[in-house]
C-alpha cells in the first residue's frame, strides 16, 4: 500500500526470500500486502479476512505464519520465506512442491501456495508424518478442490524422497 | 520420404501430471488479485447493514474529501445502465424476474445490498472512505423462508413478483393420475425434507478490473468468469447497449468456482463504468469473503414435501414432490433453470417410476441470490429421490439395495424416458455400479454387524448409506435447452479452433475454460493422439473473448464432452485437408492414402509417405496446392451436441453414530463412478475426490444460516464449515465404463459427479445408523447436536 499525506509511516527492512528489502509503511499494512503489493510477491494468496484459510502462509523466521495476521510493522528485521523463494536458485523444486505436481495435490492452485509452505515447515520439524499428524497439522489451511486426499499423499510423497 | 516413425505413446488415458501445475506451484500464475496495471485505482462498496429498507438519504461528503478519494457514486449515477440480465426464466411459465441493478435505488432487498461506491487511489483508502459515507435507512420487515414468503402477510420484496412468487413450474405426470396412484399402493409414505442453502465458496473470492479506452470507446474487463463470452454478450447487449466487440473479457488464472462465477454481477458493471467515468483509469474492485458471503451467489435451499406410494416388495408406484425453491433477494442470471429443468426433471433418478409429479414454485426472500452450485439442481433431485428409496426400505422392510435394484432403469430399457421431460437417457447400467460398490465395501458382513450392534444394545451404531445416481451434464443441444423449450435465452452449443502452424505446432481455442479442472493438460492429450503431434507440441488458449470465436463457458460438466468434441471435430477437419494435400504432395489418390501416428503413407508403399509436420508447412507456405485449396490447416467447429449425458454410478458411506454424543464417525467411503471413457485418470479422480467433500460436506457440515431478521450468521469463514483436512474421510474410487454414444470421444463429465451423490450417501448412511430411534428426518448437517436431539427426542 502506498502512504498518504495523511497518514503516517514507519520505516521497515527484512529479508524476502533472501533479499533485503527497506520500506515506509502505514503500521497498519498487513505483511501479506507488503508482500503482494509493495514487493510484487503475488504467489501469497487472500482467501478469507478471519485468519481461517490459509492461502496467505509464508515463514517467518522459519515458522509458518498467516501473514494477513501479522502486520508488516511486525515483520521488521525478520527474514521471510514466501512460495517464491522456496525452490533452489537453479530452480530445482522442493520436495513438497514436487509432490504437489506428482500427486495432484492441486486443482485451481489458490490454496496451494499456502498449502505447500505450511506442508514444508511441518517437514522441517516432522521429516515423517502420519497421515493423521499430516491431516492435523493442515488445520489452518482450506482446500476447496481436493477433498485433501492428494494434498496428504503429496506430503508423504515429499517425506518419501528424504529418507 | 521420411523414416516410419516409432509409434508414439497414447496420451488419451495416461495419468499424465498437470502442465498447468508448474506455475501454480511456484507461485508465477496470476489471479485476477495479481493483475496490476499501470494507474490502476480501486472501489469499495457501502453496503446495507439491512435484510430491507428504503434508503433515505445518503450523504458523501465527508467521504469525497478523504485522502486518495477520486470519487462517490451512488445508484443515480449508474441509472444510464440497465440492470442485469435475466438470461435463464423458466420455460413453459411465467416467470416475473427481478434483477439487480449495478447499485440498489430507494430499497434494498438484502443485507450487504450495494448502495454506494468510492473510488480511490489505494484500497486501504477506498474502504476508509466507503466506512465515513453516511447512509440513512428506514427498515423494513423481512422474510428469508421460502415457503413462509409466499404466504399472506409476507413482506413483499417486488412490487413485479406479487406474494414473491418469482415462478410456479410443474412436470411429470397430471396430479390427478398421481393422486389416484398414491392412494392404490400398498404403502403410503409423507416426508419432509430440507435441503439447506449452501454458500460455494471457492477459495479464491470473485472481483473485476475493468479499463476503458477513451479513444476507441472499448472496454477490457479482467474478471473472475467461467464464461467470458457470456459475460461479454450480456453486458453489452443488455446491461450497457453498446455493441458486443466494444468489450474484451478475459479471465486470468481462476481460483475454483463451483458455479459461482458464471453470473453476471453489479461490480463487472461497476468498475467499467466507473473506469470511463475516470476517464480511463482502470478501477479494480476484489471481494473479501465477507463481501463473498454476502452477496455472491449460494446454492440448494429447498423445502420439499413428499408423497411416496410403493409395492411390498419395495417398487416405487407413485411420486408427489412438491418443493419450495428460494432464489434470494433477486433474480441471479441463470437462476430459474436450476430448480426446474436441472432438478425437477431429474427427480426421476435411476428408477422407473409410473407415476411421478414435481411441482416447483420459486421465491424472492431478503438473502443472497441462489443460483448454480456444483451439481445445481442434480444434488437436490439425487437428495429427494435417494431418500425416497430408504423411505421405502424402512416402510415395507425391503433392504435398500433391494429397493434400488428393483426399481432400476435396465441396460436394454436406453434411450429411456423418465416421464418428467428430461431427454431421453442415453446410455447406463446402474445394477454394474450397485453390485461392485456392494462388493467392494462388504454389504454382507457390514449389515451383519450392523444387527449385532443393535441387537448387543452397542452405543455405536453402524449405518450403511447408499446412493445410485444418475446426473445430467454435457449441457446441452440448444433446440432442447433454448427459449422455446427449457427457457435458456441462448444456444448451448461450444466453439474450438484447432491450428497447425509451419514449424508443426498446434494451437487449439477453446470456448471451454478451466477453473481447476486441467483443460490445458486433458485438451492436449486428446489432439495429440488424433494428430499425432508431441503432447508439448500443443498449445491450448481459453480464457479470452479475443481467443476462441464464442464460448458459452465452462459448468454443468459440459467441457470435455461439449467444448472437447469441437476441439475433437476440428481436428477431424484439419485431417481431411491435410489428407488432401498429402495426396497431392505424394501423387497418389487421396483415398490411397492413410494416416497414423502423424503420418500420412500411401497404402503398399513403406517409402512414400509425409509427416503431418511436412504437409502443415506445405500448407502454409502455399507454394504448391491442390487447385481451390487454401492456405494453412486451420479450421473451426461450432458443436451443438445432440444429446446430454447422463454419468453414473453408487456411491456407499459407512458411518458410526455414537448415541451418546450425536457424534459420527466416517469409517468408509467407496464410490463406484461411470462417466464414460476417461481421458486422464489423475484429473477424473481428483475431480472425484473434490466432489464428494463437497457433498458429504453439506451433509456433516455447512449450512447458510440467516436469522428472521436477514442478517447473515454464517457470514465468514470461521462461521461456515468448510471442511478440513482431518475431518475429512480416505475416498476409495473405482469406476465401471460405459460410453456415451452421444458424442465421438464416449465420453460423459466427472466434475459434479461425487457432489450430487455423495449427500444422499452420507444422509442414508445416517438415518440408517439411527433412524429407528428417531422420528421424522434429522435436517442436515449432522452436527452431534442435532443428531443427539433427535435421538432423544422422546
């Protein structure tokens, strides 16, 4: 969001996806419109306005985070991942992403973003899942299309490829 | 002369995994929220806070002199436009339609009704100022039951729609025949059913960009649309009065939309208009879920009465169904078709029943309008007549596979007629559908088990839910669809354009376009086997009035077999031509010429031969043509499909109610689906699967919920249950093939499928786990709360 005259603004910087950014923001910029329309970053969706959908999960400080309930404000300093960022520098998948296209774990793809990075940090501090761990800890994220089942097979997919 | 080539690989019926995928996975595709363009601006809408009320003033100033503020309109200033379009009354009667206009004028008829908007630089600033616009309201009463507003003394919505009855519809056999029916059989069943309004919600809200041209007069709109052509005709003919290539519409990558973004809405309107009055600023306008909620179109809400008349030996002899249809506050565009021709001639389902009868009568309440949701209208009818079939287990004590298999449509009964003025149903075998899910699921021991826990006294109890359905999608042949017959103000036929450009690349347009469903991917698999050119060789383009000649969109499940065969039959066309000039290229007569794998070969001779990749430059180049012919393999079809399709198939669930708690356990869900032939297994499951969450999710679940005042309760995404990942069952699929002759490929639509069958399923399975310690009919969804109450009801 751009500032107005009348509005004031607070300097910010952090890190996205490896790069850093400095900003002047209204405090009351939420982070995933920083990152969609200040920094261009539009592979963060917004599906809801109660926190519930979570189309908008990015990492904060490696942990996921529904970044339309963090203000931007709140985000100075951090080093935020968002969908962007997540593949290698050669552009080499990640392994969620992988088995998101290897299990059709998508449909329309909105909530896939969100999906994925929450998907990613569960890896992270869970390398194996249950289904049922899988299916718990995608609590915060709606998927209209899938049913889910496909989204937990294109986790266990991702978990599969490191052992 | 080329080498014979290996034979390649056939991609109809490959898993293959989604092109479309990569750039949806990375975070590179754009949704209508991702387009920005240069100077765009944004609106906000003031909204009514009230179910109805007159406005009695509204005041803007402080609003216009907020920052970033270009400008405040209100409905006066819109009223050089019409309102929008009623594109699908009713056929056969009177309808009295009432459509919205581009913002509400002296009354509004639903809460979040649009009375005002501001334009301004930011969106941060256009809500800010659309929150400081004062709006005076003199409330009104008002009514959101269907049944209660067609009654004396309801508050009237339109002074057009008297006792706001927006239409009363009928089919199937007289009443008189029916009654006389009812009241000869052996068993006589009255039910009640509800079945609850639902709000589609597909993740990604709906929204317009819309940039006007000052210069040439032409309109580019960037909306959320499954049919932009559609949306382009309409808007031009009848809301604005300009001329239809004065407007583009494209729809960028769409976040699912379950029906939802087929209808014309005020803010596509809203933001063209808006952008001239700016003299060409582009003005975007994007719903939050909120707004979403409250005025994007829901789905079902039906009261239903039932009059069932069967044999002893569970044969269905007579139906009366008698339902009252809301459709909200106004007339959505296609509004009226679904609870008549798309549920009431659907009713029928699977059975053969003698004597049938719907009587349908729609209404205006204070809600938001009601309009297609997935299934639109099958769901409904699939409830009603799956239900039916329990009734009449319970009632004669037949078991309800029974009940289905003696009631069934038989294989050698098709083309069969239902009586209810459906088309003639082209193709089925139910029993196949039955027997395997029955199978496969373990009828036997489940009812076994089912005993012993009833007869052990067991708190958990089992309950086995059927459901064989039949849909109708591939919609439709116009001369059936149209004006004269079901009252759908257009044709329904489909467009493609298939192209082999000189390098040996093949572009296709589509009228047909995705929204989730993997065109790109399914679309390239098909023209690849039927050239015989590289899967990635083939480009497939939709989404855009510039691309594909017309397109009426893409629902009712009518891509593949409706906008697939155009693209099927184009490629025909581009085959012929090339044989032709392949003939001439090897001197030979064409009818000594054949075509496989990409390469045409005179018969007898391995040596002579040309690739299709040769003959399209040779086309194109034009240097040497057979006489009359023109240049290029290009060529375009316009399908109008001779018939619908009718898939099917038996979905079982297998629940345990704990009695204790109302609490439902999903312990299995198998369904056995036929929707022809498949060309990407991945896609069709997948389809499958969303299908039936959706479906199994309004019977566990979701439920619009409004108060008698009109005020929305369910009105975000923390109020209404979209179901999760851990609420959710494992979906065992598996699939019987039997194809269509309706059109060349065989084939029939999957994307509504587990919608329209999965409810009754769970329903059944519910009822059955307890139905004999409850009266009447647990509405749904099966909160615990509800299940509990009814089984202590007395």
């Amino acid at each position: 969001m751009s500032a107005t005259a009348s509005a004031p603004v607070t300097a910010i910087s952090m890190t996205v996806n490896g790069k850093e950014h400095s900003a002047e923001v209204e405090p009351r910029t939420l982070l995933v419109h920083f990152l969609r329309d200040a920094l261009g970053l539009t592979g963060t969706h917004i599906g809801c306005d109660t926190s519930s959908c979570g189309a908008c999960v990015v990492h904060l400080d490696g942990d996921p985070v529904k970044s339309c309930t963090v203000l931007a404000v709140q985000a100075d300093g951090a080093s935020i991942t968002t969908i962007e960022g997540l593949a290698g520098e050669d552009g080499s998948l990640h392994p969620v992403q992988e088995g998101f296209w290897e299990k059709h774990g998508l449909q329309c793809g909105y909530c896939t973003p969100g999906m994925i990075m929450t998907g990613a940090a569960l890896l992270e501090r869970n390398p194996h899942p249950t289904e049922e761990q899988i299916r718990h800890e995608l609590e915060g994220n709606l998927c209209r299309c899938t049913g889910y089942q496909n989204i937990v097979r294109a986790i266990q997919f991702a978990a599969e490829q490191s052992s | 002369m080329v080498a014979a080539p290996e034979a390649p690989e056939r991609m109809v019926g490959k898993a293959l995994k989604r092109r479309e995928d990569p750039r949806l996975i990375t975070g590179g595709a754009q949704f209508l929220d991702d387009v920005k363009l240069p100077g765009m601006t944004h609106a906000a809408f003031v909204r009514s806070p009230h179910a109805h009320a007159r406005i009695a003033s509204i005041d803007a100033s402080a609003a216009s002199s907020m920052p970033g503020v270009l400008g405040v309109f209100a409905g006066d200033d819109f009223m050089d436009l019409n309102p929008l379009p009623a594109a699908w009354q009713a056929g056969g009667v009177t309808n009295h339609p009432v459509t919205p206009r581009v913002l509400a004028v002296g009354e509004v008829h639903q809460v979040g009704d649009p009375v005002a908007v501001v334009v301004a630089e930011d969106a941060y600033q256009a809500r800010d100022a659309a929150q400081a616009v004062i709006v005076t309201w003199d409330p009104l009463p008002a009514v959101v039951d269907a049944k209660k507003a067609t009654e004396a003394g309801a508050p009237q919505l339109h002074e057009e729609a008297p006792n706001n009855i927006v239409l009363e519809w009928s089919c199937g056999k007289e009443a008189d025949r029916v009654d006389a029916a009812l009241a000869a059989a052996d068993v006589r069943i009255s039910h009640h059913l509800i079945n609850q309004r639902l709000i589609p919600t597909p993740m990604e809200p709906r929204g317009s960009i819309a940039r006007f041209d000052p210069a040439t007069g032409d309109y580019t709109l960037w909306a959320t649309s499954q049919a932009p052509h559609v949306h382009r005709l309409l808007l031009a003919a009848f809301v604005f009065g300009i001329p239809e290539q004065k407007i583009r519409v494209i729809a960028p990558d769409m976040g699912g939309g379950f029906g939802a973004k087929i209808f014309v809405y005020y803010d596509m309107a809203a933001t063209m208009a808006l952008s001239k009055k700016l003299g060409g600023r582009p003005v975007k306008f994007w719903e939050d879920r909120s707004e979403n909620y409250m005025t994007t179109t829901h789905g079902r809400d039906h009261i239903t009465d039932l009059e069932i008349g069967a044999g002893k030996d569970g044969s269905i002899t007579a139906l009366k169904v008698k339902t009252w249809a809301n459709l909200g506050a106004y007339f959505s565009t296609i509004a009226a078709g679904i609870p008549t021709t798309l549920y009431g001639r659907m009713v029928a389902g699977c059975y053969k029943i003698p004597n049938i009868r719907v009587d349908v009568v729609a209404a205006y309440t204070n809600t938001a309008m009601v309009d297609a949701y997935r299934g639109a209208g099958r769901p409904e009818a699939a409830y009603v007549i799956e239900r039916v079939c329990d009734l009449v287990a319970q009632a004669t004590g037949v078991d309800p596979a029974e009940v289905r298999r003696r009631n069934f449509i038989q294989p050698e009964d098709f083309p069969y007629d239902t009586g209810v003025g459906m088309l003639p149903y082209d193709s089925g075998n139910y029993e196949l559908t039955l027997d395997k899910a029955l199978e496969q699921v373990g009828y036997t021991g489940l009812r076994q088990e089912q005993k012993r826990r009833r007869g052990a006294g067991e708190r958990k109890l089992l309950g086995i839910g059927l459901s064989s359905y039949v849909e109708v999608c591939g919609v439709a042949p116009s001369k059936w669809i149209g004006l004269p017959g079901e009252g759908w103000g257009a044709g329904l036929w489909e467009s493609a354009n298939v192209k082999v450009h000189l390098t040996g690349k093949v572009v296709v347009t589509t009228g047909s376009l995705p929204h989730g469903q993997g065109h790109e991917t399914s679309f390239a698999q098909l023209v690849s086997d039927r050239l015989g050119i590289p899967y990635d060789d083939i480009e497939i383009e939709h989404s855009d009035t510039q691309a594909a000649p017309f397109g009426f969109g893409s629902y009712g499940s009518r891509s593949l077999s409706v906008g697939g065969t155009a693209i099927y039959k184009s490629v025909d066309k581009v085959v012929t031509k090339a044989m032709k000039l392949a003939a001439h290229m090897l001197e030979a007569a064409e009818d000594d010429i054949t075509f496989e794998n990409g390469v045409f070969s005179v018969k007898g001779s391995s040596e002579s031969s040309k690739t299709i990749q040769e003959v399209a430059l040779a086309a194109h180049v034009g240097y040497d043509l057979p006489e009359g012919m023109e240049p290029f393999l290009d060529e375009t079809t316009y399908y109008d499909p001779p018939n619908c399709t009718f898939p099917f198939g038996t979905h079982v669930c297998v629940v345990e109610v704990d009695t204790e708690t109302g609490g439902i356990d999903m312990l299995r869900y198998l369904a056995v689906d036929d929707v022809g032939n498949v060309v990407n297994p991945l896609i069709v499951d997948g389809q499958i699967h969303g299908g039936i969450a959706q479906g199994l999710a309004q019977a566990m679940f979701e439920g619009a919920v409004y108060d008698d005042d009109g005020q929305l309760l369910t009105g975000t995404l923390s109020d209404y249950a979209i179901p999760k990942a851990s609420q959710l069952p494992w979906y065992e699929l598996d699939r019987t093939v039997t194809p269509t002759s309706v059109n060349p490929m065989g084939v029939k639509g999957a994307g509504e499928a587990g919608t329209i069958a999965s409810t009754p399923a769970v329903a059944n399975a519910v009822n059955d786990a307890v139905g004999h310690l409850i009266s009447g009919e647990i509405a749904m969804p099966f909160t615990p709360e509800r299940v509990w109450r009814a089984i202590n009801a007395h």
